[in-house]
C-alpha cells in the first residue's frame, strides 16, 4: 500500500464513490472511541462525491464537506467500491440522507456490543436487526448506499463499523495519506 503526505496526490487519487476513512490523532471522540472498540483502526469514514467534497454523517448530522478540511488533522485511506457498483448512484443513495440526524443510540449500541465482544470473544452484531431510530452514523449511511445496489455484509448496516470497508476483499486500497505534522513520527 503506498503511502503519502502529498495534500495534492491524495486528492488527485480521489474517484468519485470511493469511502474516505480517517483517524484524528488529537479528537478525543475519535480516541475514546479506538480505545472503547477492540481493534479499531478508523473511527469515521466519509463518501467521495466529487469536487473536492465528501457526505458524511457526524455530529450535527448528514452533511457535505470540503475533503481539503481534513488534509491537516486526520491520517485518511482511500477504499475504492467494485467496479459493478454504479458510483453515481452510490453518491445519490447517500445523498439521500441529507439533512438527518446522526445517531448517538446506534453508536452506543454497537459500541456495547464491540466491549460484549471483547469479553465473551463473540461478534453479536449478526444477531441484530433492529434499527432503533432512523438517524445514522458514518459507516451506516455508505452502507445503505451500497445496499441499495445488492452490496452485503454479515451485519445490518446499523451495526457495521468504518474498518469492515479496509477488511471487504471486495473492495480495493487504494492510497493512504498521513498529514506532514505526523509523517516523521509514523
């Protein structure tokens, strides 16, 4: 996997429905939640929808952002979707969302059922079908994108979490970006 702190490369790298994943190193949501879920690697990930912009769900709901926001704070890799996925469609799908809640239940539940994992070394998020609200956090959003196009996991898309989309051997790595101010230390 190639790695670069080139502001440039990685937006240059960027196709329309790839999954953005990140990690800010000083957000203390961020850390809270690598250090609550066993194994977490990306506590947030965002849609590429061209232009420089991204959909995301996050604190304040589903909403667009600039990519160029996150190019000094957050480590970022680029996840590219099958070629069968139709992109413009994934972008739509995800779009649709706009303007939604972020949800705080799901997060919790989920975050739950990873500590219940770290205990009983079992996964029972495949147990679950239930969506208690229908706000949605960021993996849940691209998800239900990609459920919309016949695109499966084990888990409902209201219990997946940003690392099953580096994990999917369906899907392809394609960059990973590491801000300057950490690329000595890394």
């Amino acid at each position: 996997m190639e790695i670069t702190s080139s502001k440039e490369k990685f937006i240059s790298s960027l196709e329309k429905g790839d999954i953005i994943l990140s990690r800010n190193e000083k957000s203390p949501i961020e850390s809270i939640i690598c250090k609550a879920v066993p194994d977490a690697r990306w506590p947030h990930c965002r849609l590429y929808m061209g232009y420089e912009k991204s959909v995301e769900s996050t604190v304040g709901g589903v909403q667009v952002k600039e990519v160029k926001d996150y190019l000094d704070t957050d480590d970022l890799m680029i996840v590219r979707p099958p070629d069968y996925i139709d992109k413009d469609k994934l972008v739509k799908d995800c779009m649709m969302y706009l303007g939604l809640g972020y949800s705080y239940i799901q997060f919790l539940r989920t975050g739950n059922l990873f500590l219940i994992k770290r205990l009983i070394k079992k996964d029972l998020r495949k147990y679950f079908r239930i969506d208690i609200d229908k706000n949605v956090v960021c993996c849940e959003l691209i998800a239900y994108g990609l459920l919309e196009q016949g695109y499966k996991y084990e888990v409902t898309p209201n219990f997946c979490f940003p690392d099953q989309f580096e994990d999917d051997s369906r899907m392809k790595i394609i960059l990973k970006y590491v801000p300057e101010i950490y690329s000595n230390i890394k």
